[in-house]
C-alpha cells in the first residue's frame, strides 16, 4: 500500500455554515454537521469537550452531532483521554477505513484506477495502455474492468464505496462534465463519461479535467500543501495546467481554463489536434519529442537512442545518462515550457509552479532548464516568489486527484456517506 502525504492546512479547512436550526445570525462563523466532520478528519482525534471548545457549540449540540455522525462509521469512539480534573472525555477518532474511493485517470494512452481511503492512501492500484482517444467503447469497458480489479482486493464489502472520480485528457464543461471535447476526442462524440460507471457501480460519479485533479491531489496531498495559489502543469501525451486559487480549482466560465496545451507557440508551426497551427503541445507533448528526437538521429549516430525504438521513456531515460541528443530533445521542450510558465507568472503570480507528467522524473535536468527559460521572459516581481518544483505523487497523481475530488464532495455533503453506509 502506499500512503501519500497527509495536508492539515488544505481544503477541508474552514467550517462556517450555521447550525441547522438556527438563524445565521445566532450561529455566525459556527460549524454544521459536515464542519465537524471536517474538523474531525482535519484533526483526526478529539473529545466532545474539544469540538466544543473549537467550534463553540455547545456540549448538547456536539453530542447529538457526534451521535449522528457516530451512526455513519466515519467515526468511532476509541478510548479516555486524559482528564483535566473530573471524568476522563471519551476521544473520537476519524475512521479512515470506513469506506473507499475509486479514482480513475483516462489518459489518452492509458486507464489507470486508485482505490483510497479517506486519508488519501492507495489500497489497490491498476494501469494498463489504451488508445482512450480513439477507442471510447475500450476505454469505457477497461475502467470497469480496472475497478472491478481494484475493488477485488478491497477488505472491506464494495456497498461501503462512496463513489468514482473520473480524470479525463479534456476541457470538461462544468455543465455537462460527462462528455469530453469533441475538438480533442473526435472519436467520443455521443459518448458519455460517468453513465456507464454509474450503471455498474450504483454510485455517484464525478468527471474532471486531469490536470485539475492533479493540482488538487498535489494541493491535498503534495507538493502543493499548505499553498493556496498555485498551477500543475502536466506533460504528458499532451500538455494541460490546473490552476488552485484561494484553495480552489479554478475552471474558468466554461471548463477550458488551463489549456496551455493549445497555446500558440508558433503560428506557423505544425497542425495540432485541435485544429489550430503551432500549439505548444506540438513541440512539448510525448508524440512530439519522439518524432523530435527520430528526426535529430541523424545528426547523433552515437547516441543511446540510434539502433531502437524511439519512446519516451527512452528519451527521458537517454537524458538522464547526460546522452547529448536526448539533453537536447529536453532542452528545447523545457524552453517552450518556460515560454507559456513564464506568461503564467506575468498574468496570475502563482507562489508555486509544480511540474508533472512523465517528462517530470527528470527532475532537477528538466526544472533548471525551465527556470532558465522563464528568467528570461518574466517580469522580476513575479519570478523573484515563485518556486518551480516537480509534483510530490508522481504517476499516481490524476487518479489520486480524481479520488480526492468525491472525497471533497463527500465531507461537503454527508448524505454521500450516509447513501454508502445504507447500502451496506
């Protein structure tokens, strides 16, 4: 099992909707039902006296929402705690393996699925290669599949999953999350996402865009904890960014905020997917840098690539033994890079900039390069602030995110959790 990095500073973290009952005037700033479970899986352990001393509600109040939220599982009373003069408090413990998660990142070369508990740690994983892009009647079986799998190897009964979240190489309009843009996906047209998931599975499910779900598994769990402003920039088959501000994805009007991918590098260059010259994708995206380096062989006949198949992974494996053809391959991808991080820092001044994707395990190879790029091209007040560093979760980060996403949902609405444990 792998347990990714607890947050106690990120979402979920202020509780402040008023006490069912009563006027917002008298409970102002005061927590509900789901603020205290919020708080108690924040803080993972606490007495009644606790919550009441944190919330300001009073003894009455917690012990009827401790008792409500006593009869969903999600929290057991495991013990005395130690007295401060009088009877010893009964602590109340956060029970992170109460239910699971299902999160699934459709690539546009892959599925994977993460089965998580409610502290963000894999209990099951599965990841096969796919043509997603072309092929939605595959990819719609493999999910199920891959979940089936995943929750083959769950303890506990499949009636207490809460639900599925879906990351999917595509704008995702928040009004209608489950269809993907046929701009991108051609192939998907009248094809939806989450239905057949929800058929299957009997549970709610949630679709989002990859590199969303990526900055909130980072923000939650990663590289990003603690910060509330910051982008993801995913490379990988393609190239995406997923913005957090104020500790929120941010999605723009219509669910494309983040496209980098399709930003003009150069009007001239080569058609992209999307119909437009020149995009960045075109230069930095996997399919890319394979044909990059295929091309540039000639001019390396000793490099570690000449004589095999031209992957990415070989590229990303030949740069990281200092081979000059792969290093430069890099280079350029890194500078393009650097062109649209650096238009980033002008427009938003995120505090942290968090690289991931594939092309991210070069590591330091790959960030010095893209710091030298952006340095060149942005404004001083902005790059002076702004750490450039590679994602904490590595290739798990999409279905992690995508798990997180219900898990966000769920502690903003109980009655998920309250579906779950009816089932069961």
């Amino acid at each position: 099992m792998e347990r990714v990095r607890e947050s106690r500073t990120s979402e979920p973290s202020k509780a402040a909707r008023s006490v069912r009952g009563r006027p917002k005037s008298a409970a102002a700033q005061r927590p509900s039902l789901e603020g205290v479970l919020k708080l108690l899986w924040r803080e993972r352990r606490l007495s009644r006296a606790d919550i009441a001393r944190t919330t300001g509600l009073s003894r009455s109040t917690v012990s009827e929402i401790v008792g409500e939220l006593l009869k969903t599982r999600l929290v057991a009373e495991v013990g005395d705690g130690p007295s401060q003069g009088g009877r010893r408090p009964v602590v109340l413990q956060f029970q992170d393996a109460s239910y699971g998660i299902l999160g699934i990142d459709m690539g546009a070369a892959h599925v994977s699925a993460a089965l998580c508990d409610l502290r963000g740690q894999v209990l099951a994983w599965e990841d096969r290669s796919h043509p997603v892009r072309t092929d939605p009647e595959g990819a719609a079986s493999l999910m199920e599949e891959l979940s089936e799998a995943c929750l083959r190897q769950w303890k506990l009964s499949t009636d207490r999953l809460v639900g599925i979240g879906v990351a999917v190489p595509s704008p995702v309009d928040p009004r209608d999350p489950d269809r993907v843009s046929e701009v991108v996906m051609p192939a998907w047209q009248g094809h939806t996402v989450g239905e057949p998931l929800r058929k299957r599975f009997r549970v709610p499910v949630f679709v989002d865009n990859d590199a969303n779900l990526a900055a909130l598994a980072e923000h939650w769990w990663g590289a990003g904890r603690g910060i509330d402003d910051f982008t993801y920039v995913k490379v990988a088959t393609g190239v995406g960014a997923g913005h957090i501000i104020r500790g929120q994805i941010f999605r723009g009007a219509h669910g494309i905020a983040g496209e980098i991918g399709h930003l003009a590098i150069d009007p001239k260059g080569e058609l992209c997917i999307c119909g437009l010259r020149g995009c960045l994708a075109t230069r930095v995206g996997s399919r890319a840098l394979v044909a990059r380096a295929s091309a540039l062989l000639p001019e390396f006949p000793e490099s570690a690539l000449a004589g095999r198949e031209v992957t990415i992974t070989a590229i990303e494996d030949a740069a990281l033994v200092g081979d000059p053809l792969a290093l430069k391959v890099v280079g350029e991808a890194a500078d393009y890079l650097g062109i649209a991080v650096a238009g980033m820092l002008n427009m938003m001044n995120p505090a942290r900039v968090i690289i991931g994707g594939g092309l991210a395990r070069l590591g330091e190879l790959l960030l010095s390069a893209i710091r030298r790029s952006v340095g060149n091209r942005t404004l001083l007040s902005s790059i002076v602030p702004t750490e450039v560093v590679t994602g904490e979760l590595g290739a798990r980060a999409v279905a992690i995110g995508a798990a997180t996403l219900v898990l966000q949902t769920a502690l903003a609405d109980l009655r998920h959790f309250r579906t779950a444990a009816a089932r069961s």
